[in-house]
C-alpha cells in the first residue's frame, strides 16, 4: 500500500538544528513568524496532505482526466480536495500579503509542497502551476493586472499554466510560432496551438490564467523575439467578476505514463484576448522567473516521491517473509524471516532513506537563500543569496528528480512482483514521477544551464556561497573526532569537484562540446558532494545529541547510521564521476551522425 507518515520530526531537524531557521525570523518579512509556527503549519499540512490528498492518490490514477466537449473533469473527489486547499489557506502560504497572502517564509512553502508531491503528485500540479505563474506575474505585470489577477490566484479561486510548448518545439522554444497582434486598446490577439500544457483545463477553479509565450510581428527571430502574455479563460468584467469566454479552447489532453490525474492539455489560441507581461520581446526573461520558481518546485516533487517511495517500501519489507537471515533466522517463531533483515533490500531501502533525507536538508537551504534573496535586509545578502540560488537551482531540479525515481524503482524492486502489479500503488511512483526528469526542461538541459551559464557568470561568483561553506568547514574539522574518516571522504570528493570545475571552465572555453560532454556527470558530482556537506555537518550535530537518553536518541542514532551509509555506498560515485568528466568527449562523439 501507498504509506505516508509526514516526515515532520525530518523537516525539523532540518529546518532549526542543520540550518538556521533564526535567520528567516530576524527578517523584518518573516517577523511574525518563529519555529513553533513553522512547525504547527506544518503539522496541519501534514494531516492535510495525508488525510486528503493520499485517498486520493490511486483513484486519481485509475480514473484520470476525461475531456468532453472541451470540458476537463478531474477525477472524483479532486473538486472537494482543491476546495478544503484553499479554504484551509494552503493557496496562500508563502504568497504575498500585500496582495492576500500569508507571507511565510518560501522555505515552509516548499515543504508543504514535499508533502503534497509525495501524497498526490498529479493534485500537485493545479496549484503549483498557478504559484509559478504568480511568480511572474508579480516581478513583471502591471500594476493593474497584478492587481485584477493576483489575489483570486492566492486564494486559488482562479489557477494558472504556462504555455510554452509547441508540437516543434519544446527545448528550442525559439522556434515557436504562436502570434500576438497589437490591438488600438493596448490589448493583443493571441493566435497559435499549445501541446502538453499542464492544467491547461480542469474543473478545480473558476477562471483559468494561461500565461503564453508568442510572438510579434514585428519580432527578431529566435529566442529574442519572444513576448509573454496574460490570456485568462474567462475575460474579466468592469467589476473584475469572470464574464464572456476568451478565445482559447482545449482541443485534447494527452494520454500518458503518469500523473493520470493531472490535465494535460492541447489547447488552442484563437483571436484570444491577451495583455503583454514585461517588455516586448523580452518574454523569456519574465518566463525565466516562472520557471526557476516552477524548476525548484520540480525538483521537490522528486523529493516527495522518493519520501513516499521509502516509506512504503519500509512498510513492505517489514512484513513480507521470505528467506531466511544469511546470518541465520532472526524471527525462527515465523515461516520466514521479513525481507528487511537482507543486505540487499537494506541498500535499497539504505538509499531511499539518504536520497530522500538528503534531498530534504539540501533543498531547505536552497529554499532559505530564496527567501534572504528575496527578503534580505542588505543588498550583498540578497546578491549573494541569489548566486546560490541560480547555481543551485539546476541541480535540485535534476539530481532531486533523477533521485526521486531512483527511489521509486527501488520501491518497487523492494516489492518484487507485488510492485509491478498496480494493486499496490508503487508502479505509479515509477510511472508518476518519469516525467519529472522531463518536464520543466529536462535533466540533460539542466546540465548544460548549470555548466553553460551558472558556472561561467560573474567570474564563477556563483560557486562562493557552495564552494565556501565546504572548504571553511574541511578546515575547521579536519581533527573532529566526532567525524572521523569523513572529512577525509569529504575532502576527497570536494577536490575531485574543483578540479572538474577547472577542466570545464578551460576546456569549455575553447571548446564548447567539452562543456555539454561533462554537464550532466557535473551537475551529480555538484549535487553529491553538496550532499556530503550537509551529511558531515548532521553527524557533527547529531552525535553529542545522541548520547543523551531520550525520544530522540534514536532519532540522531539514525541519523549518523544514514550519514555512514551515504559516505560508504553513495559518495564514492564520486570518484567514477569524475573520471568520466576527465575522459572528455572524444569517444562520445567519434562516430559520425549517419554511423547511429
Ligand atoms: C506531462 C507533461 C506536462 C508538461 N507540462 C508543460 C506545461 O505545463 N507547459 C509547457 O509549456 N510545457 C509542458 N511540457 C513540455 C515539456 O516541458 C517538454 O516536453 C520538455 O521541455 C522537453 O521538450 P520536448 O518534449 O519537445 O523534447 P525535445 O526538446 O525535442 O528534446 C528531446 C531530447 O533532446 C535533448 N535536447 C534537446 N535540445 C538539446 C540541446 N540543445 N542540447 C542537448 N540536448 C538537447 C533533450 O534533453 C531531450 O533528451 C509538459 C510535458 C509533459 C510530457
């Protein structure tokens, strides 16, 4: 069965004891906030997502999304969950309050968003769009569109999607063809067909805001001659009420792998009644807030299902006999021992537990420099808290989801047979979170934004906020005792890590192909030795921690048993990782095109 326990003991440690969760509270934004709150809200979060969203889960994926006449329905039940989401406030969390918001902190969104993700992953896309698209909307809109659009979108009465895809175009969206005409009331018309358009059309709200990349006449070519514009489903009325219907209609919606009960829409633009978002010709700009916001969003829904993965997989090995313990029967009073007692479900349980907690420590820092950059009470804190955003940005987005269904596969090796067949629910953590490496520019396209353009800018400035920490803390630990062995692991692969990166810069500089050859083992070395950071400095708290008698013993004792296991069995990678960033590309591209 699909088991879910909300991992808020995880979520505090993290929050309050791994990172410094003090420091979002000082923030003249987040003044009214402090950890007790945190930790309430995401109680309710929990329960919420647990309660509602799970039941929800698996007749989701056997009903699906059915189109009629232009009409999407979501699967029974989907309706009255969005429903108690909103008017239990879950729209509004993180959002503004200037606009109708509660103005948490970005870092408790994100974990409410984990804990969504890992219990109903195709629910969480409805609201997880409109957030992006708000995102948007509120650095680039007018005044008088943010304020027509963005509270009802907070209180999710009205959600939103981001069409960008064209059936030519999906990576290369310089190629897109949708057209805005400029009207004499300083409105536009939209014409063009959108494919794969997430919640595009559905019944959960009450207007939908499209927000569309097109292109204007007069437009450059390519990447530079893209605008982005503000098409609602239903156009607004003198007294901001939703009133006669725009031009845009839901042609189809995808039949596919996962997220069955997530609309995935064909939508085409007809004549349809827009107003442009930011500058003319600069719509990627704008769309790029949408999209980092949407990237890191992406990543954590590689985190919830590699959480909910685990957990199941747990429940499983517990209680399925088979075998008997290699070192003899450890339960002789039943048939069989439970799988749990075999060294190789434990690496794969093992490595569900690291990816998931991992994933969980290092996408709560990120989710913190995304708060201080945006709330930062002097300019160098912002800055360089978006330095670390933007270099970390593409690795939560590949590595968490490239984990997350790493995570999934495993559940279901864990439960043999009974994970292929459907009656248990983990096949759908396989098919549901697929998609993930995919969607929000794939993993391989994420590679080359971190060695292309992350790495490269300002002089690799990007690179203190990560590069910093770590070598600071090799220095101040090199004779802990409590670590041990690994500040050493630490230290071994922290320098396999600078030296790519100067391979990458210099062979990158002169040849291009150098860089795309070592981008995607890259972004895992970047992304595991950040892990190996944030593993090293758990064990150097949890291990005083745990000599004390008490509930939490075992909750530290664990903590350091996950910690050993990651050095052990997931670090070394990175040595493999760099040989091949080594190797270059000289083999990857010795046979010519038509030689495939
Ligand atoms: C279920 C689902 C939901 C989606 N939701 C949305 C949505 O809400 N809005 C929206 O606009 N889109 C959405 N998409 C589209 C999605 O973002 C694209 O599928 C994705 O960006 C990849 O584009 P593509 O499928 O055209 O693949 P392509 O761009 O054709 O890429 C194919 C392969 O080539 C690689 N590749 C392409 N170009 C390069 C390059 N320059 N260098 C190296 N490798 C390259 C890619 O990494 C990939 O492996 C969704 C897609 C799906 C399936």
């Amino acid at each position: 069965m699909q088991t879910y326990t909300p991992p808020l003991r995880d979520m505090k440690f993290v929050l309050t004891e791994l990172h410094d969760f003090s420091r979002l509270t000082a923030l003249e934004a987040f003044s009214e906030v402090d950890a007790d709150l945190a930790e309430t809200v995401l109680e309710e979060g929990g329960k919420f997502t647990s309660e509602v969203l799970l039941p929800l889960n698996m007749s989701g994926d056997r009903e699906g999304c059915r189109l009629e006449n232009g009409v999407v329905t979501t699967p029974h039940g989907f309706r009255d969950a969005y429903r108690q989401f909103c008017e239990g406030g879950w729209s509004a969390l993180s959002a503004p309050p200037e606009y109708g918001g509660q103005g948490l902190p970005e870092t408790i969104g994100m974990m409410l968003s984990e804990m969504i993700c890992a219990t109903n992953l195709s629910f969480g896309l409805y609201p997880g769009l409109t957030g992006g698209a708000m995102v948007a909307l509120r650095k680039y809109g007018s005044e008088e569109l943010k304020a027509q659009y963005l509270p009802k979108m907070i209180s999710g009465e009205w959600s939103g999607s981001m069409c960008l895809t064209e059936a030519h175009c999906g990576t290369d969206l310089g190629l897109l063809r949708t057209k805005a005409v400029p009207q004499e009331d300083g409105t536009y018309r939209l014409s063009g067909a959108k494919i794969f358009i997430s919640a595009g059309e559905h019944d959960l709200s009450e207007n939908i805001i499209h927000l569309v990349l097109a292109r204007l006449a007069d437009a450059p070519a390519g990447i530079k001659g893209i605008s982005l514009f503000l098409v609602p489903k239903f156009l607004l009325r003198d007294d901001g009420t939703p009133g006669e219907r725009n031009g845009v209609l839901c042609t189809g919606i995808e039949h596919k792998m996962g997220i069955k009960a997530s609309a995935t829409c064909q939508l085409a633009f007809d004549d349809a009644k827009g107003w442009l978002v930011g500058a003319p010709h600069k719509g990627m700009q704008a769309m790029f807030a949408m999209m980092n916001a949407e990237r890191l969003g992406v990543g954590i829904q590689g985190l919830g299902i590699a959480e909910v993965a685990y957990q199941s997989a747990v429940a499983y090995a517990k209680e399925r006999l088979q075998g008997r313990s290699l070192a003899g029967a450890k339960y002789p009073a039943l048939p069989a021992d439970p799988i749990v007692v075999h060294p190789d479900v434990r690496r794969m349980l093992m490595t569900m537990r690291v990816n998931a907690e991992g994933c969980r420590a290092l996408g709560a820092w990120v989710a913190m420099a995304l708060d201080v950059a945006e709330h930062g009470g002097d300019e160098r804190e912002r800055r360089d808290a978006e330095d670390f955003v933007a270099l970390m940005t593409p690795v939560v987005k590949a590595m968490f989801t490239d984990l997350g269904f790493e995570s999934a596969n495993l559940a279901m090796q864990t439960y043999g047979g009974h994970g292929y067949i459907a009656d248990h629910g983990v096949e759908q953590f396989v098919r549901d979170s697929r998609i993930a490496m995919i969607y929000e520019g794939t993993n391989g396209i994420q590679a080359l934004d971190l060695v292309g353009r992350k790495l490269p800018a300002h002089m690799g400035r990007n690179l203190r906020g990560l590069f910093h920490p770590i070598a600071a803390f090799i220095a101040e630990n090199k004779e802990n005792p409590l670590l041990g062995e690994m500040v050493t692991g630490l230290e071994r692969a922290f320098g396999a890590l600078q030296l790519a990166t100067g391979q990458i810069a210099e062979r990158g500089m002169k040849d291009p192909e150098e860089a795309g050859a070592a981008a995607t083992d890259y972004l895992r070395l970047i992304g595991l030795v950040s892990l190996a950071y944030l593993w090293a400095r758990t064990v150097a708290i949890a291990v005083p921690k745990s000599f004390a008698a008490g509930p939490d013993q075992a909750f530290y004792s664990t903590k350091i048993a996950s910690a050993r296991f990651f050095y052990d069995r997931v670090l070394p990678e990175s040595a493999s990782l760099y040989l091949k960033i080594k190797a270059g590309k000289a083999s990857m591209m010795a046979l010519a095109d038509d030689a495939f």
